[in-house]
C-alpha cells in the first residue's frame, strides 16, 4: 500500500535517477574524427591546411581553401584488441567493423566582382563518425576478496526491507517496474539482490542493514562487456576568404547518439561458509540522444608557404534518453538442496530525458606549404574536461556527479602532426598524434598515442587515397561503482584502414 500511495511522487522525483558516471560524461565528451585517408594518414592535423573534407570539421575556415566543388566519400576497416588483466588473469578479444564513415561536399562560389578583396566563398556539409563505440572484451579470474554480493549489500544499506521486496501477490515484473517509478535505481538493485536471496537483513525483517549470502573469500569471477554504436557529427558550413589571404568559417554542427552495451558477470565459488554458490548478472543499456554545437574558425596564408590557424570549438549541448533491463539467476544450498533463483523482471526502464554539457576545446595550428612538393603541419588543442555538466543541475544525483566530474577530471592538451610529400600524381603521407588523459590521475586512464602512414593518388579531377593508423591506449576499468568495485586493467590497441574516394564536381 505504501507503494501506491506514494507512486504519482516517485514518477516525478526519481525520473531521472540512473547512476550516471564520470564514464558516461567521457564517452561522449572525447573526440576521435575517424576522415578521410588523407586525414588520417596525416595523424588529423589540418587545422591551417584545410583543402579536405574532414578538415571543416577541425577548422570551418577550411572549405574556403579549395579552388573547386569537391566531393568526397569513405570507408574504413575497424579493429580494437583487448588484452585485459585481471587478478593476474589474461585475456585477449578482438572487435572488427566496416562502416562508412565520412561523406561530404563543398559547393565554391567565385566572386565576379574582381574589384571586391572577397574572392569566393563556399558551402558544404561534412558528416564524420567521431567516435566508434564498438567493442568486446573479458575479464577472469580469482578475487579473494570482493563478490558481487557487496554490490547489493551497499545499494541495500539504510533501506526498509518493505521498500525493496515484492507486497503480498505481486509478480517480480509489477515489483521491479513498481519500486523504480517510486523510488528509482537504487531500490531497484537491493530488490534484485533481496529477491535473489544474495542478501538478507542482518537481524530480523525490520532492519535497514543487510549482509551477504556469499562468503568465504576466492570468488572465481568472469566479466563480459560488450558495446555498440556511433557517435556522429554532421558540420553545416559557410566559409570565405579575403584576397586568398585570409579565409573565415563558421560550421553548425547536429550531433548523434547511439550507444548500446551489455555487460555480463558470471561469479562461482566453492566456500563451504557461502549459502549461494553461483550468480549470474546481466545489465543492458541503450543510450540515444541528439546535440548542438557550433564552430568558428580562420586560416591565414603569413606567406605564400606558411599559414596559421585558430579555431573554437563550443561546448556540444545534448539532450540524452536511456532504457535499461537486468537479470539475476543464482544458486544457493538451502536444506541440503540445490536451489536455482531466477530474477528475470523483463521490464525495460524508460528514464526521463536529462542533459549534458561537454566541454569546448580551442585548436591552434601551424602548416608549411613547400610549393607543389609537399607540406608539413601541426596542431595544438586545449580541452578542459572537468567543465563537463550533467543538468538538471537541481537533481541531487547529477549535482555530487558534477561535483565528482570538477574534482576527477583535467584540462588536457592534445597535439598531431603530419607530413605530406608528392611525386607526380602519388602522395606519401606520415602522421603522429598524442592525447593527455582527461583524469587528473593517468595511471587510471593513460594517454593516447600513435602513428599513420598513407598513399594517394591523383587522376585529375579524382583522387583515391588509403591510410594506415595504429593508436593505442591503457586504461582501468571498474566493474561497477558499489560494492564490487575491482577493476581490470586493459590495453586497447586500435587499428585503422581507411580508402577514400575524392572526386571535383
């Protein structure tokens, strides 16, 4: 009855109420443009180049820099490895995906006023995959310490056992759905744990301190992650320049969302002091959302072989709607029986829409043009990643995240260069680039590095062209923010192949 009574409450004061992570803010804060091949063969520096369709995305003063419509379209090979170690386990997985994952064109319009210093201008939009969150990877091995046990007790802690338990006549679905409208995610694990038989109330059925059902330590654990999706951007841009001299561009960009990911924890022991033996616990999540961000930029030509460039990149606006499903199956002796418990609520939770703020970033580049020959460039951008925001800031939730995101997280510096030399219609292209870690601590999540190399080829009004990148990337991940809080340690290999077709319209 208490339910009830306080259900039309609940739906309004826990709508938003997810256990959001500092994970959550980075996956969406952090760039990685995946290009063109020229792009990326020349390691994403192309802030004072322009000339390419990926680069509007870095500089929107780049457009103004081609002498004709240009078109051009991409598709790339990706693979990520995995070795993951943890409590001196190893394993090895491997994720590979072909999308297309960058299409644009930039439409030039040349002034007939040859009095006006305004030579041309241009049109254009450019879509680019900025980040591919398609990954799979395990994690084994022997904790001797720490079960998953400990992730219900302390979501349980301070809580009514009526508050986490189905009333009289009610299935585990009308339970599970009931206690999350009205008192949201935190409920909702104790109610797994409780019904699971994973967790017990310390003395008698009144008391808000619970105790865990597995016991005994050396706990054989064996974690599974799995994700999907995309994060895309689409760039509307208007660019100009003045006496080839000076070029200035302002791009209006539309941002995409979508993240699915299954994480899966099989858990075992043998301990003649634990009442449940086995768990098996699932959680699914999909992420959609749209945001908005804009650009401003400018490149000028210092001399005919040497340019600057400056461009602003503000914050991405969205707005973010999560659904989430679990399942709990356990095993537990119980009178000299084996006894499986499934908690299968099928229920799938619809969380009200919530926004995020990421952080704006500011580029300085330097290019050397050596006539028809080759060229060499460089960029500098600046990213302060603490500024990121979880909003309605009012939600006491988003606010000790927000306050957690200032305090965990740092401005980092990011910086790639890139060469390119020519021989008659080839093009040989070399590329580095290095990312700081966005945590104040990098042994938990490392710096990013790697080099690219890649060829073109030049047929007159087509070019086709092919990069090679390699990045790669340390870092920790934990499980799960309560209780079971190990972590993993995991070096991400990522490994690129990207062919691109360019062609003058």
């Amino acid at each position: 009855m208490k339910k009830l009574l306080m259900l039309s409450i609940g739906l309004i004061s826990t709508s938003y109420i997810l256990a959001q992570d500092i994970t959550d803010a980075l996956r969406y804060s952090m760039d990685g443009i995946q290009g063109t091949a020229r792009y990326r063969a020349m390691g994403g520096a192309f802030g004072a180049l322009g000339g390419d369709m990926s680069s509007v995305n870095i500089n929107p003063a780049g457009s103004a820099i081609f002498n004709n419509s240009h078109a051009s379209v991409s598709l790339g090979i990706f693979n990520t490895n995995n070795d993951t170690n943890y409590f001196n386990s190893y394993n090895s997985d491997t994720n590979t995906n072909v999308d297309l994952n960058q299409l644009g064109a930039a439409f030039v319009f040349k002034n007939t006023n040859t009095n006006s210093g305004w030579k041309k201008f241009s049109l254009s939009f450019a879509y680019d995959r900025t980040a591919d969150f398609d990954n799979d990877w395990i994690a084994s091995g022997v904790n001797a310490n720490n079960t998953i046990g400990s992730y219900f007790v302390e979501y349980a802690n301070g809580l009514p056992v009526d508050d986490i338990s189905a009333l009289p006549g009610e299935s585990i679905s009308q339970a599970y759905s009931e206690i999350g409208s009205i008192f949201g995610f935190q409920n909702q694990q104790a109610f797994l744990g409780y019904e699971g038989y994973i967790i017990n109330p310390d003395d008698d059925d009144t008391t808000d301190n619970y105790i865990s059902n597995v016991t005994g330590g050396d706990y054989n654990q064996r974690y599974t992650y799995a994700s999907r999706g995309y994060n895309g951007k689409l760039a509307f841009n208007i660019a100009t320049s003045y006496k080839d001299k000076l070029y200035l561009g302002l791009n209006l960009n539309s941002h995409f969302i979508n993240f699915e990911r299954t994480t899966f924890l099989n858990e075992s022991n043998s301990n003649a002091s634990s009442v449940v033996s086995h768990v098996d616990f699932e959680n699914n999540l999909l992420t959609t959302g749209s945001g908005f961000s804009f650009q401003l930029g400018g490149i000028a030509k210092i001399t005919e072989e040497f340019r600057v460039g400056l461009s602003y990149n503000s914050p991405t606006w969205y707005s973010i709607s999560d659904e989430t499903s679990q399942y709990l199956a356990t095993s537990r002796q119980e009178d000299g029986s084996n006894i499986n418990q499934i908690v299968s609520p099928n229920v799938v939770n619809i969380y009200e829409e919530y926004k995020l703020k990421t952080p704006g970033k500011v580029t300085g580049s330097l290019a050397y043009i050596f006539g028809r020959k080759g060229l060499l460039s460089f960029d500098y951008a600046v990213k302060d990643y603490s500024s990121s925001k979880f909003k309605p800031t009012t939600d006491a939730i988003f606010s000790s995240l927000n306050t957690s995101i200032s305090n965990d997280l740092d401005t980092a510096v990011s910086y790639r260069l890139g060469g390119e030399y020519r021989y008659k219609q080839v093009s040989f292209r070399g590329g580095y680039r290095f990312e700081e870690s966005p945590y104040k601590n990098d042994n938990f999540y490392g710096d990013l590095s790697g080099y690219s190399l890649g060829l073109g080829y030049n047929f007159g009004d087509i070019n086709l062209d092919f990069a090679f990148s390699q990045s790669q990337r340390d870092y920790n991940y934990q499980l799960y923010s309560q209780g079971l809080t190990d972590a993993t340690q995991i070096e991400s290999k990522f490994t690129d192949f990207i062919l691109t077709l360019g062609f003058n319209l």
